[in-house]
C-alpha cells in the first residue's frame, strides 16, 4: 500500500486512509502535510525548521487526538487501548524529535533514511491503518460529517 501513498516523494493522502468521518480525514490530511514537512527539515539537515515542524505536529496531533476521542466516544466505540496506543505514539514522536534535535543538524545519510521512514510508518501505518481503521466499521453507521456537539 505505502507505493499508492507517495507523490514526489512526499506522503499523500489517498482514499484507502479514509475512516469515513470528514473531520478525522481532513485532520490525517493536515497532519501527514506537517510529517512531510518534519520530513524535509530532517533531509535538510535543517535543525531550527525541524524543531519548529515538530512543535507545530505536537500540537495539532494533541487537538486531532482529543477529536477522535470525541467522535469515537459519541459513536459508542470503545476508545480506552485507542487512547494509551496514542499516548506511546506521542512519546515515540518526542523521542524521535529528542534524538534528532540533540543532534544539532549533523545526521547521517543513514539516519536521515531511517528518521523518515520511522515517521511516515508510524503516521500512515501505526496511526492511520492500525489504530483508526478500528473505529471505520462504527463509524460507517454515523453520516460522514458526524461530529458531536
């Protein structure tokens, strides 16, 4: 699947990623437009845009996390593993950023292969495919724009 997902070498989004709720959609959308912007700081070898980057795709996975919970909870879908595989998915992101940042920009070809790969797996398969897809078949019985007030 991941070869469907790339366009000039940059993640995109196709409509295999949808979980069929627009607002968690447009979310994934915007979020894997800030790992391909992680993406291209770490091949830049650019430090300060890679801070940044990551502080901008914390934040806004913080917001789109609060909005899964809140969808899945009024769409009855039991989000308590969902909720703790998010919080590991956060920490593995810090770690990443942590390790890259500590570095001051002087990576390895090696390690810039391996960073980006590592992020765009965690974004498109841990997140997206293994952990959202859960909540599709719940959330096929709700319309498409169904968010709770």
């Amino acid at each position: 699947m991941m070869s469907l997902l790339w366009k000039d070498k940059k993640l995109a989004w196709t409509n295999e990623l949808s979980v069929g709720n627009a607002v968690i959609d447009a979310e994934h959308k915007n979020l894997i437009s800030m790992v391909n912007d992680v993406a291209h700081a770490i091949k830049t070898r650019d430090c300060s845009a890679l801070a940044h980057a990551f502080e901008i795709l914390e934040s806004w996975l913080h917001v789109h996390f609060m909005n899964e919970e809140q969808i899945a909870l009024a769409a009855k879908f039991d989000f308590s593993k969902h909720k703790a595989k998010q919080q590991y998915g956060l920490k593995e992101l810090r770690h990443m950023r942590d390790e890259l940042v500590g570095k001051g920009g002087v990576w390895s070809d090696g390690t810039v292969d391996h960073f980006t790969k590592s992020l765009k797996h965690w974004m498109i398969d841990k997140h997206i495919i293994e952990l959202d897809m859960q909540m599709k078949p719940v959330l096929q019985g709700y319309p498409y724009d169904f968010m709770p007030v």
